[in-house]
C-alpha cells in the first residue's frame, strides 16, 4: 500500500513508523524542522521505541501536499484537535483543510482520520461526498509506538449507509499485521459509534483519575493515610490496582479535551457524571492550591512542566492551572524545566540550573516525583504516593 500520514505529532508519528516496515509511507507536516528531522532518521517526539525503529525503516517525510497525497491508496489525518472554550466544541479546521486539500489532490484515496473529533463529524463528511473511515487511537505519551505495536483493541468505523465497509475491515487489517501482538480484538462499527467509543473511553479514565483524587484530597483533610485506603479499595478485583496514583489533576493531550467534548455532545442528554467529570478536575487543582497556600511559601518552586516522564509534553498539564492559582494568590513562582529552552513561562522565571532552582525555592512542588529530589525532600509537595505515572 502507498499511505500518507498528515500530521507528525504522537499518533501520525507512531503510525507512520509503524506502517512504513510494510508499506511505503510518506508524512506530511508543515513543521520543516519535523520534516528535516525524519528524513534524517531522527524523532521529532520523545518516544524510545519511536528512535530506535525510524533508524530501520524508510520513511519520507515532506511539506508539499501534492507529492504526499498524489497516489496514495490511503490517507491517515492526524492532525491537532483542541476544545474551544467559546465554541464549546473540537476546533476541527485542521483536520476540515486536510480533507478538502487531499480529496482534491487524490478523490479516490480512502481518507482516515485518526484526530480525536466530535460525535457526529465523520457522518457529516461522508454526506459532503468525502471517502472517509474514523478510527481511534488509544496511546500513552512517551510510549505511543509501543502502544501501536501491542494495541489494546483495533477500532474502524465506517459511515452508515456507504460502501466502505470492506476498507475499513481492510484497514483494520492494515493495522493488524503492522503490530507485534497477536490476537488483538478488532471492532469494525459505524463512525459516529467509532468517535464515541473514543470519548467515553477516555472520559472513563478521567473519571477514574477524578475519584482517586477525591479519595486523597478525603484522606489528606482527615489525616488518614491515603495509600492504605487505595490498596484496601484496589483489592476488590473489580476494582484493581492500575490508575490510581493520585495527582494534581488529569492532563495532557486527551482527557481535558475528551471529557468537555463530550461533554458538550451530551447538551441534551441528561447527565449527571460525565459534567462531574469535567467538574472535579477544577476542584482538584483548586485544593491543591489551598494546600500550597497554607504552608505560606514565599517562592514556589515548580520542577517540571511535562507531564510524565518519557513525554515533551507540557499542552494541558495539570500543574500549569496549580501555577495559575498560586499566582494569582501573589506567590513568586520560578520552575525547572530542561526541555523548555526560554527564560520565562507565562512571566515564571525558569531556572535552567536544579541546584540554584532548589536553593532559591521555599517550596517545591512536584505533580510526580523523581529522584533529583531527594536532597531536599523535607520541601517537596506531591501527592505521587507511587513514584510513577
């Protein structure tokens, strides 16, 4: 097969080197410094296995549209989606201008979208006259290939009413003979179901994360010891005990976004736990703030903007809305992010050295904790009972 992947983020990446061990692809960025850095066997994201696996393949990587879309059996948009607090929807004019600019180049290539979109987005494509399947992607950040090589589920939706049943199913074989595990379940379903598996899944584990959260904020208001509660909850195997370290809040590329998109897709739809949802993630960081506050620091010191660790990621993490409230309060905030090459982040002083930024901070405060830490962990403030994501 010839595919081209749009867009070179964690999933147009890990796909397009996914695919490329058994298919020619080409991707497709605007970004000439991601395009330069593939062509010269290079990841443009933190991912491990991503760097190993692109020095093995041969992927080509470009600006320009018409050499990327121009006989392409099929054309994989992965482009940014955001929520816009206005539109109180998925800004889509992304992944919109792909599908006009490829239908354009290429109107029989099968275009599938793998952005995160509204429930409803690709039924109103296919009715424009688009050839268009939705398939989700489920990835970690930082382990994004991984993810990809060992999936959890396979999902192609089609929409209803069209003759596109057997390329989804082909597709989902495309994807199922690129991965290393075996077996993996495979759900061919209609598009708009597609697009709501997505979000309910993911508004699903930021539920989860929401009620640990709230167990913890319980347990440090009452001075209970949080970790014996989660244990002695997560032997109930219904239960278990994965996704439950609490944090300052869920973040990153998906969950904010997700929860509040579907949330908005419930507008008619009674609803009590998916706003609660939405909700509770505001109330965590508002609490974690008090905390804060009540030690009365005079500079707070915030190590470390990405999310986790093996990510580049700082869109939407959870400490950013922390800093926002501490600021507002007055406190001097200064942080400690190497990945971050500017001087200052939303007017904080970042401070490239970690000795001086650990000398100079009262407080210190860690969404997840690491082990550079340790010297002056009598001033550290996480709520990472795990050391780990």
């Amino acid at each position: 097969m010839k595919i081209t992947v749009v867009g070179l983020g964690y999933v147009g990446m890990s796909l397009a080197v996914l695919l490329a061990e058994n298919h020619t692809v080409t991707a497709l960025d605007i970004s000439e410094e991601r395009i330069r850095l593939v062509n010269e066997r290079k990841t443009p994201i933190e991912d491990t296995k991503i760097a190993e696996y692109i020095t093995k393949i041969n992927l080509t990587a470009t600006t320009n549209a018409q050499t990327a879309y121009t006989n392409a059996d099929y054309i994989i948009i992965a482009t940014p989606t955001d929520y816009d607090q206005n539109l109180n929807y998925f800004d889509t004019s992304t992944v919109e201008q792909a599908i006009k600019s490829a239908t354009a180049i290429n109107p029989t290539a099968t275009i599938v979208i793998k952005s995160t979109v509204p429930v409803g987005f690709t039924e109103e494509c296919y009715k424009q006259g688009y050839k268009i399947l939705f398939s989700p992607e489920f990835l970690r950040e930082g382990q994004a290939l991984y993810d990809n090589l060992y999936p959890s589920r396979i999902v192609v939706g089609y929409p209803k009413d069209s003759h596109l049943q057997e390329k989804a199913t082909e597709f989902a074989e495309i994807l199922q003979s690129a991965a290393i595990a075996e077996n993996v379940p495979i759900r061919i379903t209609n598009a708009t179901e597609a697009e709501a598996i997505k979000l309910f899944a993911n508004t699903y584990l930021a539920m989860r994360v929401a009620f640990f959260n709230e167990l913890d904020s319980y347990a440090e208001t009452r001075g209970l010891d949080t970790k014996q509660i989660i244990e002695g909850v997560g032997l109930d195997p219904r239960i278990g005990g994965h996704y439950n370290n609490p944090s300052f809040g869920y973040g990153g590329y998906c969950l904010p976004k997700d929860t509040k998109q579907l949330l908005a897709n419930y507008s008619q739809v009674p609803n009590s736990i998916i706003s609660a949802v939405v909700s509770a993630n505001a109330t965590r960081k508002d609490f974690i703030a008090e905390r804060i506050l009540a030690k009365n620091p005079q500079t707070v010191g915030i190590y470390r903007l990405i999310m986790k660790e093996g990510s580049d990621n700082f869109r939407q993490s959870s400490v950013q809305g922390i800093m926002k409230r501490i600021k507002a309060k007055g406190v001097k905030v200064i942080v400690y992010e190497p990945k971050y090459a500017e001087s200052f982040f939303f007017n904080s002083e970042v401070v490239a050295d970690l000795a001086e930024f650990k000398a100079q901070s009262d407080l210190i405060v860690a969404n997840r904790y690491n082990a550079d830490l340790a010297d002056v962990l009598k001033k550290v403030y996480t709520r990472d009972l795990y050391f780990r994501d």
